[in-house]
C-alpha cells in the first residue's frame, strides 16, 4: 500500500481488530524479536512470547484452504469460560487468622486474563474506597490509550480507576462492565476484600489485582470451527497478549504474579503443546510467575472419545449423535506418532464419504447428494507443535442423526487414539458421542507443564463434580495437580451483589489466592526468597488431603484436595 504509515495507532488497531483480517500464529525461533518485527511491520506483527508472533493477512488471501497454508498451530485457538464453606476446607482460613502467619496475599499480584470485573464493587476496594486495582486493559474499549506496544484496547490506572469512583457514575469514565460477571466472580473469590455483612472473604483479602477484558474472537474463527453465533468465546492470540500486559504490570510494581486462567477449550493436542500451553509452560517455569488453570467441566459432556485397536482389527467405527439444532461443528483426531490413521465417513441417511488416504496436508471436501452437508478433511500427519497426527473434521449444516466415522489404521503399534468434540459453549449439548470416555478430558491450557491445573469438587460433601474434567494427559503428563472447591462457591457479582457460582473457574481463582499466601510467607521467612513455582506446586501437593481409600496421583483428584494450612503442619 503506497504511502501507508505501518507504524500509525490506527494502521496497527485495525489489522488486529478488523474481521478483513486473519490473525496467524508463527514461531520465531530463527529471528530475534526485533528482526521479527521489523521484517513483518507492514502485516502489523506482534510479540506474544514463547518464541511465538502473530502477524495479520487479509482475509481475500486466505479460504478453506489457508490452514494448509499456515498450518494448524498458525491457526487462534478458541476458547470459553468455563462455569456452570470452602475457604475453609482449603485451609485459608486457617492460615488467614493463625497469629504467627497471619497471611493475607500482601504485596502479590493476581492477574485475570477473562470477561472483565465490576472495579465498582466493594469487593475490590480498600476500607477507604479506593481501588484495589493496578490496573485494567480493556481490549473491548477502543476510545482511550492502549498498553505500550499492545495498539488496541485502552488501559486504565489506578488513577485513573480512582478517578473514576469518585464520580456519581464511574461509568462516565471508564464505560467497562462485565455482563456475565465471570471475571468479577474469579477475581473477587481469589482477592476479594472481607465484607463481614455479606459473610464473605476472599482467599487472598490484600492481594493487588490485575484484569484483562478480552475482546470477543474474530467472526472468521468462529466461522472457520462452526461455533454457534451466540457462544461466549475468545481467541488464543488475545489472551496471550493479555499474559504479556498483566506480567509488565507485575514488573513494574515489582511483585510476584500469579496468573488465574478460568478459560478452556477441547482444541489442541491434550499434551500442553498448544502455543498458549507452550508459553504459559515457559512463563511459570521462571521465579515469580505462578500459573493457576481451570482444569474445564467437561467429564461428563460426551465430548472425548478413546479408541484402541487390536493389531486384527481391520476398522474402529465412531458414533456422533448430532442434534436438530447444530448448524455446523468440528471435531480433533489425535493420534501419538509412529500410528498412521485414515478415516471414512458415513450420514445418517447411508451416504458414504471413501477412505481419504492419509497424505501430508490432505485437504478435501466432500458434498452428499441427498443432504445439504458439506464436510471438510484437513490432515497433517505430523503436527508441528506435538509431532503427533492431526485429523480436523469440520461439517456444515450437518443432517440430524448418527454420523460414523470409521477409523482405519496403517501403521500400528498400540492402536489408540482420542477425539475431542468442541467444549460446552462451543457446540449444542445434543452433539455428543454415543460412546464417550470421561477421562483425558482436562481443557487447554491447563496441560501446561509447569502450571497448577485445577480439578473441581464439591466441599460440602467431600464429592468429585459431576462434570469435572479428568486426567491424564493424552501423552500420560499427571494433570490434574489438584482439586479444589467449586461447587456453590459464594463471592461477588456485578452490581455490588454477591451469589453461589459452580465450575472449574471457581476452583482455579480459590487456588491463586492459595498460591498467594504461599508465596506471601515466602517473602516473609527469616531468610526471605520468592518461592520458585516448582517449589509453590510441590508445597501444595505436599499439603494436599488425600483419602484413604484412593491411589495417587488420580485421574480425578490429581495430588488430593487443596489444603495450605496442611502445608505448614507438615514442616512443623
């Protein structure tokens, strides 16, 4: 483009906003960040950290086939919110009100990459009125000034948040909200300030708190994966930009940070080699920076199948029940290298689609003469993250009925697989396997190696969460890490209300505020030191419950139920 300025605010904001433009992930493990940026200025690239960039190319350029072009990795991940007496059952109380540690998440930053947070609540103000805040970056507001480097958005101060409460209406100055109120609910259970009226603390009450309101995802992902128009969902490339923001913002106040991740998707390997897996796992490998992930409530949604084929078996068929209502949906095929898998495909009416032979970056697509489907078969034999094969079936305005698709294995060695249909939010809850497995079924990025994954139970009863994602890893990794309370958790809600919440976002915003105190003693002890994140998790699993009658680590249960005040009376 003649005469283009590629360096202006607004050249730069509207690549990364406009649907005209497709957002791909690329590594940049041959050049320097610098040089990254400078040889792809005029596609608007930008840093997301973990060796990885993104860069922006019109949309004219690109058509069904461009995830051949830019590889399934080069492709955002999607991802949704993953909701649906226990302060006390974590042992946070405990150490909260024990005299000699007496901690609170003093001089700790928790950080939330999520929907947004009512900063009006009292929840997240001091006992004189003034925030708790360090700072917000509303990727949604684009009428103000964006983060250094970040060029869309607006970023909000302290001042500037303080600003805005002495107002009559705050919203006058910063028009932020949080419609779902998931955000303010993880912040508030992790940080929340003590409201003796309400009965209700949060786990770290002097914690400092950070907030990314992620802007929605592009409609040409939700287009490419077939995700219904009214889903809640956020793309891969957002969120780690606001990893970016909320760690500059953690260096500048010289704390530790805590990263809470209550978002989750079925996409990617299951082995945290996803991109944001990879970078989380890169972030919280380093001292001070501690991941805390929602493990996902998808054990009992039929979303994950498992296969295993004898050496005789010719064939392996799999049963989808698609509903009346599913417009379009996708589904991952995943299989750990040497195995070589093709598949074939049959409609409920009996139409067949043959065997597509398994080539490298096979992309066909297939129409039926009786039905208005169309099916679209990407394969990539070795997928360049995972090395493992990837088989991405995605089907438009797929009949109603059972859909099979048969498995057929050419090179053999222990004949299993896995499939992932798209997580709840993502696809109708009448799609489903006939035949599911609940167990694999822990959400991206909570595979993240050196990140504390978190599985939801119920404090009330000592139960598992109906819905609970379970482990292991597709590749074996122990994840879950732990289980913490998430069932009818009370914190805040937008509107200065408070209300009962379920899910594995709860279970993960209680545990950041665990890690908090954790790292608050760290500072505090006779030789002071930021604990190392290994250190942190290793506190915690060796603090866990665990009962009797279970073998660790668990599918289900992880290292046992979280317990800090455990931790210290094991040291004594």
């Amino acid at each position: 483009m003649p005469n283009t300025d590629y360096t202006s605010l607004e050249y730069r904001r509207n690549l990364i906003l406009s649907n005209d433009y497709a957002d791909i992930i690329i590594p940049h493990t041959s050049l320097s960040e610098a040089e990254f940026l400078e040889m792809y200025l005029a596609e608007g690239a930008q840093i997301l950290g973990g060796r990885y960039g993104m860069v922006h190319s019109p949309l004219s350029l690109t058509n069904d086939a461009f995830i051949r072009q830019v590889g399934y990795s080069g492709v955002p991940s999607l991802f949704t919110p993953l909701n649906t007496t226990s302060l006390e059952a974590s042992g946070i109380i405990s150490v909260q009100n024990q005299p000699v540690l007496s901690l609170k998440g003093q001089n700790i930053m928790i950080g939330f990459v999520d929907t947004g947070i009512d900063f009006t609540h009292p929840a997240f103000r001091t006992g004189d009125g003034r925030t708790r805040l360090a700072g917000i970056w509303d990727q949604t507001d684009q009428g103000g000034t964006p983060p250094v480097d970040m060029y869309y958005g607006t970023e909000y101060t302290p001042e500037d948040i303080n600003a805005a409460l002495s107002l009559d209406d705050p919203r006058e100055l910063i028009p932020m909200e949080d419609p779902t109120g998931h955000g303010t609910f993880m912040a508030g259970v992790a940080g929340g300030s003590p409201n003796p009226e309400e009965d209700f603390i949060g786990a770290a009450p002097e914690c400092t708190l950070a907030v990314v309101k992620l802007k929605p995802a592009k409609q040409y992902l939700k287009d490419f994966f077939f995700v219904p128009p009214e889903s809640e969902v956020y793309q891969e490339t957002d969120i780690l930009m606001g990893i970016n923001y909320l760690m500059r913002l953690a260096e500048q106040n010289r704390m530790p940070l805590v990263l809470c991740i209550g978002l989750g998707s079925n996409q990617g390997d299951h082995a945290g080699n996803d991109p944001l897996s990879s970078v989380l796992s890169g972030y919280t490998s380093l001292p001070g920076y501690y991941g805390c992930i929602a493990a996902g409530n998808e054990a009992g949604k039929g979303h994950h199948y498992f296969g295993k084929l004898d050496r005789a078996d010719e064939v392996r068929r799999v049963e989808i029940l698609v509903d009346d209502s599913t417009e379009g949906f996708s589904l991952e095929f995943w299989a750990q290298a040497p195995e070589l898998y093709s598949i074939s495909l049959t409609s409920p009416l009996g139409e067949t689609v043959p065997i597509i032979q398994a080539r490298p970056g096979q992309n066909a697509t297939y129409s039926f003469l009786l039905e208005r489907t169309t099916v679209y078969v990407y394969y990539e034999l070795v997928e360049i993250k995972s090395g493992s094969q990837l088989i991405l079936i995605r089907f438009r305005l797929p009949t109603e009925g059972i859909w099979t698709i048969s498995i057929h294995n050419n090179v053999y060695t222990e004949g299993s697989f896995n499939i992932w249909l798209p997580a709840s939010g993502m696809i109708s809850p009448g799609t489903v396997f006939l035949a599911p497995n609940p167990d694999t079924t822990i959400t991206a990025p909570s595979a993240s190696a050196s990140s504390i994954s978190v599985c939801t139970y119920n404090a009330y009863n000592n139960s598992l969460f109906i819905n609970s994602s379970r482990g292991f890893t597709r590749t074996g990794g122990i994840k879950p890490d732990l289980a913490a309370p998430g069932v009818d958790v009370y914190g805040p809600v937008p509107g200065g209300r408070y209300s009962t919440r379920t899910g594995s976002s709860t279970a993960a915003a209680i545990t950041a505020g665990a890690v908090a105190l954790l790292v608050e003693w760290g500072t505090k002890r006779p030789l002071p030191s930021i604990l190392t994140p290994i250190a942190v998790k290793n506190y915690l699993i060796r603090g866990a419950t665990r009962f009797p009658n279970l073998t660790y680590p668990n599918k289900e249960w992880g290292y046992g139920t979280l317990n800090v005040y455990q931790i210290f009376e094991s040291l004594m």
